[in-house]
C-alpha cells in the first residue's frame, strides 16, 4: 500500500511533476491527482496501482511497508542508489 503522502514524497525525490509521473506510469493526469488528494491510503483499480508502483520503482524509488526499516536504514520510501 501506498499513501498519498508517500507518492507526493517520492514523486519529490524524483523531482517530476504530475504530468511526468502519468507519462511514465500510463496514467493519466487525473488519475494522478485524485491519488495524490487521497486522504490515507491511495484507493484505485489494481492495475492503476500496479502501473504507478511500477513506474516509482523503476525509477529508483524503494517503497517500505509500514512500520519495516529498509536495509538502509530509512522508513517509508527512500531513492534507491545506483
């Protein structure tokens, strides 16, 4: 799960815009924005979640359940190295 804070953080990190983030997801802009407007954890179609979550990944963002530290260190989203 992911909540709209987390993607309004990662989509920060990776220094994009909504616009950008629909592009790289398969989303489209609205979609974007009623995710980010979420209140808690973002509510959607599996595939529409699975497409964003895709996209953040392969862009280096590293999304850690609630509550786990990543191997690094952080908690709840962090810009993967390398």
């Amino acid at each position: 799960m992911i909540t709209a804070a987390q993607l309004r953080a990662a989509r920060s990190l990776l220094g994009i815009d909504q616009r950008r983030l629909a592009e790289v997801s398969g989303l489209s802009v609205p979609t974007i924005q009623r995710m980010e407007a979420s209140e808690g954890v973002i509510r959607g179609n599996v595939d529409s979640l699975m497409k964003l979550i895709d996209a953040l990944d392969t862009a280096g963002i590293e999304l850690i359940a609630e509550g786990a530290v990543s191997p690094e260190g952080g908690r709840g989203i962090r810009l993967k190295k390398g």
